[in-house]
C-alpha cells in the first residue's frame, strides 16, 4: 500500500515521537508521518535535542534520495565546518556523504525519504 492519505493534522495529536534505529547517541528522536512499507519511502519530523552531537554515528550514507528542511534551530555538520539554521534545505541522492552534526541548541528536521526505480 502506498503512503496513505491525511488530511492537515496536528502531528503530535496523532504520531509518537520514538527513537531512531541505529543511533548510537540515543538522543535522537523521530516522527514517522507517512510511509510506504512496500517501498520504505517515509516522511518524518526529526529531533535533535539541545546538546546532540552525533559522532559515535560517523559520516552518513543512504541507499535512498533523502529531502531536508530545518524547521527550528541549527544543526552544525561537523565534516564541513559548516552551521545551518532554520529555513536550510538539503537534497541529497543516494551516496551522498553527510554528518555527523551537533546541535549545541536543538534542532526539528523534517525530512522525505525515497527510492527512484531504475531508468
């Protein structure tokens, strides 16, 4: 079954935040908003509470094309050097190097995450 259909909601209303699969840090906390569980594509809020620093995770690649906006705070990727605020975008195809962050303030992160079939 493909994502399903929702109409505007208020997403704490209706989802949990629960912890990330594989985060080392145990910090992270994550929104899962729709996904497909046939393909694994999913849409999530993401949580870095103030103090997060995501280093035991090591830089990250994924196999899917990942979509990410900053909606509150600022996350610092620690291997660029580079700190990104509220309003940032990112798109990142499968492969891309990324991380790891910290975010001295906290930081919501809401992210797309899917597969391209093959051309």
């Amino acid at each position: 079954m493909p994502k399903p259909e929702i109409e505007f909601v208020e997403p704490a209303s209706v989802f949990d935040w629960r912890p990330v699969a594989g985060d080392l840090t145990g910090l992270l906390r994550e929104m899962i908003l729709s996904e497909d569980p046939e393909t694994g594509d999913y849409s999530r809020l993401l949580s870095f509470p103030p103090g997060t620093d995501t280093s035991p995770n090591g830089t990250l690649r994924h196999d899917t094309w990942e979509e990410v906006v900053i909606l509150e705070g600022s996350i610092t990727d620690l291997r660029l050097g580079e700190e990104f605020g509220a309003g940032y975008y990112a798109c990142r195809p499968p492969g891309m190097a990324h991380g790891p962050w910290i975010a001295p303030d906290g930081a919501v992160t809401f992210e797309i995450r899917y597969r391209r079939p093959p051309p």
